[in-house]
C-alpha cells in the first residue's frame, strides 16, 4: 500500500522525528550535536518554523515546532539533513546515506496535547537511562525551561504561558510537570501518532483539520478488533535509546 503524503498544517504544533538509518548513530562528539542544533536554528528561521521543543538522542531527534506554511517544516528538514549528512560523512570518512528514511511527523492539538508532547520529549533520555533526570541531559530544550540556560533555537509556544503569569512560576510549573512524568496511555498515544502519522486531538479538532487538508487525517474505522497491544508491542522495539 503507498504510503501517504505527511500531513502538514500551518499555524499548528507538529511532533517531528529523524532517525538513524538501521538505528545507527548520527552523533559521534559534542561537535555534531552543536552542528545538527545550528542547521536547525539556520533553516528554522530561513523557512519560517518556530522551534518550541527539542531533544537530541544518540540515534534519532525530535522535534515540536509549527510552519508557518505547508513547505516549511518539509523544506527545513531537507536543508538540515542534507547537510548534516555531507558535514557527518566528511568528519567520519564514511560515504552513503545516514537516515532511516523520510522523517516522520504529525500535528497535535496544542490545548491537550502540546505540553504533554514537550514533557514526552524532555524524558526520552530518562526512559533510555542515559540520565536520572531531565535536567541532566544537555541536548534537549528542557534546560531552556526550567532556567537553566537560555536557547537561542527555542520560540515559547503560547501554552507556555499558561504555566504561570512570571517566568519563575513558569520555570518551576513546568519542571513540576516533567517530575511528575506521563502516563502510558499518552506516551503510547504520542509515538503511535507520529510514528503513523494520524493527527493526535479531540474529535472537534480533527474533524476542523480535516476541512484544512485534502489527506486524512486519522485512520479509518477498522474492518475487525485489533489485538490488545499490538501496537504497544510493535513500538517498543522501534528506538532503543528513548522513543
């Protein structure tokens, strides 16, 4: 079956992954994680993406942004990949290809999702065991929100601001939510999602993408029952540093 078009709606929150070709490593030193975060600062501002959230893993990244139109998410990743792979090729003295394949992506619904995604992000390196806690890991925006450091690459989203009326109350809400972590349920909701592609909200929300975009925007109604943790079982061996 062809497989569809990413779905891409200007003005809304997307969930956004890249991973490794065959769950291969893309950083070998602090210098390419420093390259990798300067492409994407470069192209974010040159194709019109705000770049709310972040996480760099050893062999995958992800990212929580929102386009400005249908072209920008898509054309910033092509540059930064590109790129990245020519700069990470020339380094290692290798030669070939370095992702898994296209990115994977979806949009969310800011109101209920935007914030759990970012807290999902900030952990993928606690649930892979790299650290003990968010704070610890320096390849991820978390130290931009709880104050730890100011990130140039970073553009707040407007839920952000619900956290608190001062950015101390905002910095010390969110490092609330992300001790407090995620349950399974929505972990599971916010991989199944990006990793497939289906738009991630309220049954208002979808059916209102819907009238924006002439790809579906979630699965159709299943002709049998799908087994219990079929999904579950099939994502948890799809990232073995985080998800």
């Amino acid at each position: 079956m062809a497989r569809l078009p990413r779905l891409t709606v200007p003005g809304h929150p997307h969930h956004v992954i890249q991973r490794g070709n065959n769950r291969q490593a893309i950083f070998s030193s602090p210098a390419d994680y420093d390259m990798l975060l300067s492409l994407l600062g470069e192209n974010a501002q040159q194709h019109g993406v705000a770049v709310h959230a972040y996480v760099l893993m050893s062999n995958h990244f992800h990212l929580l942004a929102t386009p400005e139109t249908a072209e920008s998410i898509p054309r910033m990743m092509q540059a930064v990949g590109r790129r990245y792979v020519r700069y990470f090729n020339a380094t290692q003295g290798r030669s070939g290809t370095l992702w898994e394949g296209r990115y994977r992506s979806t949009l969310i619904e800011a109101e209920r999702h935007f914030l759990a995604c970012m807290v999902y992000i900030d952990l993928n390196p606690v649930r892979a065991a790299m650290v003990g806690q968010a704070s610890g890991y320096p390849w991820s925006s978390h130290g931009h929100y709880v104050g730890l450091r100011t990130d140039k690459l970073i553009t707040p989203h407007e839920m952000v601001w619900t956290l608190g009326n001062t950015p101390f109350a905002r910095e010390a809400a969110y490092a609330d939510l992300v001790q407090a972590g995620i349950d399974g349920p929505t972990q599971a909701a916010l991989t199944d999602s990006v990793l497939r592609g289906w738009a991630l909200g309220s049954p208002d929300f979808l059916a209102d993408m819907q009238l924006r975009t002439a790809r579906r925007v979630s699965r159709a109604r299943p002709g049998r029952p799908r087994r219990v943790g079929a999904v579950e079982s099939k994502l948890d061996g799809s990232e073995p540093e985080g998800d």
